[in-house]
C-alpha cells in the first residue's frame, strides 16, 4: 500500500524515496564513516515523500534511533513520510529502546498521522 501511494505521488510530480529502515540505517552509517553524513541527511530531507519499509522489524541501537530521530526531525511538519510496519504503533516504544529518544521520534510521528490497519490473520502475499 505504502508502494501503490509512492507511485501515485510519483504521477502527481514529486519526489518519492522509498527505503527500508534496515537500509537507511545502513547508509547513514556507512556515511558516518565517509564523513558524508550531513550530506546524506539532506538527501532524505529534500523528497516530498519518504516511504520507510520494514518499520522496526527488528529493535534498534542507541546510534540507530538517534538516526531516525535526525531524519524525521528534518522532515518533521515540512514533507510526508509512510511508514510501513508489521508491528501495531503502541509496540513502536519499546522496539525503539522505551526512553527519551523513542519519545522524541514517536512525538514526530505519532500526533500528525494517519493509521491504515490491514487485518487478518494471512499473509498479503496469500490473500
């Protein structure tokens, strides 16, 4: 779904970045290292709409999370982003570590946003 509304964007004329969390995190590492980091940040800042996929299927490192709290901090009120996750929202806080910064990046998302539940108890593939 979170795909279906990135090309519908795309059509509409904006820029569209879709990611899994697993490979942003990956990047923005990568570009800790290279010292491209700033630059990095700022690519995912500029598009209209950013699509994470795979939302905290896994728990996150302290690096990590803070992270994830620069990227959406430079998004935040400014451009969309969709989150695509497995995981009900009230599960977000613990996966991202349950203190202060699982509050300032759930703060960012949590009070602006739009839930779509998909229920049932298969796969979507299966469907």
């Amino acid at each position: 779904m979170g795909c279906a509304l990135g090309v519908e964007a795309c059509n509409s004329g904006l820029k569209v970045k879709y990611i899994r969390l697993p490979d942003l995190l990956s990047e923005l590492e990568l570009s800790r290292i290279q010292g491209t980091y700033k630059n990095k940040i700022k690519q995912y800042e500029k598009c209209d709409l950013l699509i994470l996929d795979e939302w905290l299927l896994v728990n996150t490192s302290n690096i990590e999370q803070q992270d994830i709290l620069e990227v959406l901090e430079k998004r935040y009120r400014i451009h969309s982003t969709i989150l695509c996750s497995q995981f009900d929202v009230g599960g977000w806080h613990s996966k991202l570590g349950g203190g202060a910064l699982a509050d300032a990046i759930l703060d960012r998302i949590v009070p602006k946003s739009h839930t779509i539940k998909i229920l049932g108890d298969k796969s979507m593939r299966s469907r």
